[in-house]
C-alpha cells in the first residue's frame, strides 16, 4: 500500500487545510489514519504471533505445575538421599519433553499465522489457534488425570506415545472403514 499524505490528496482536490481549518496536527491525524490498514494488519500478526507465544508458555508452566502436583502426590516414594539430583533430573527431563509436545500443538497455528497474514486472512489463523488450544487443554488435562490414577494403581507411568499410538490406530481404523463403506 502506497503511503500518500493527507496534504497531497487535499490538493489534488484543490483544497488546502486552511480552507477546512485543519492545524498541522489534525493533517497528520488524518494522514496517519489513511495508513491505518498496512498497520491493522501487522498489529493482527503481532497479536497473533503473541498469542501462540503466550500458549507455549502456558502450556510448558501447566506441564510443570502437573509435574509438580505428580511429585507432591507421590511423595513418600521418593528416594530423599538424592532428592535434590532427582528432583533436578526429573524438571530437566520433563521440560525436554513438555517442549517436545508444546511444538506438537504450536506448529501448525504458526504455520498458518505466517502464510495467512501477508494475505490478511489472519482470522482464519486465529481460529486454528483457539482449536488447537482448546485440544491441548482437553488432552492434556485428560491424559495428566488419567496418569495420576494409572499411577496410583500400578505403580508405573502411563506410556503417553502408546496411547496415543492407539488414538491414531483407532482414528485410522476408522478412516479406512468409513471409505470402503462409501
């Protein structure tokens, strides 16, 4: 978008600010305004852009307050003689693979927020935001529950990949079932 000042295009009318009383504020008012759109749509993106940092930050801090309730839970089988190499061990550890799975859900509001915003469709961006969002609070919070209970009955901590290995199996199952019936 070409920037043309509020002056030029007043006299391309043949009208100057005197005529309409304007200060040299008020033209640069109206001169900033008239640029408005080029900026509305790199402020969306910058929102946009704040947002899904804003989720990863959410998303690795829910992960470690999880970490930290598990631990709180859990805490008379803790070795206490090497509490502190095991407590660090275990945040340092955890956090790789809170990053790991926040990437899983971050990527593809990303991905669409830099492809959508140079042709201002930044609100399809937003809505594949707001639903992977909603899908990490779902499964995340679903499967930190069920690893809590899972724990307290065997002992053992639920293979987050085998359940969802069997997720896809299950959805791709049913792909191919849903397809050979039409």
């Amino acid at each position: 978008m070409r920037v043309v000042s509020f002056s030029k295009i007043l006299k391309s009318v043949k009208v100057n600010e005197k005529q309409l009383n304007l200060t040299k504020e008020q033209t640069l008012n109206y001169s900033y305004t008239m640029t408005q759109p080029n900026n509305l749509k790199w402020d969306d993106f910058i929102k946009e852009l704040s947002n899904i940092i804003f989720f990863w930050f959410f998303a690795i801090l829910f992960f470690l307050a999880y970490r930290l309730i598990f631990i709180f839970i859990y805490s008379n089988e803790i070795d206490w003689a090497n509490f502190s190499s095991n407590i660090s061990q275990t945040l340092i550890t955890g956090f790789r693979f809170d990053t790991m799975v926040t990437s899983y859900f971050i990527i593809v509001p990303l991905l669409t927020t830099l492809i959508t915003a140079p042709i201002n469709k930044i609100k399809i961006a937003r809505f594949i935001r707001l639903f992977f969002q909603q899908l990490f609070i779902v499964l995340s919070a679903f499967i930190c529950i069920v690893t809590i209970n899972y724990y307290s009955e065997y002992h053992n901590q639920f293979n987050h990949f085998l359940f969802l290995g069997a997720i896809l199996f299950t959805i791709g199952v049913l792909g191919i079932f849903l397809n050979k019936k039409n």
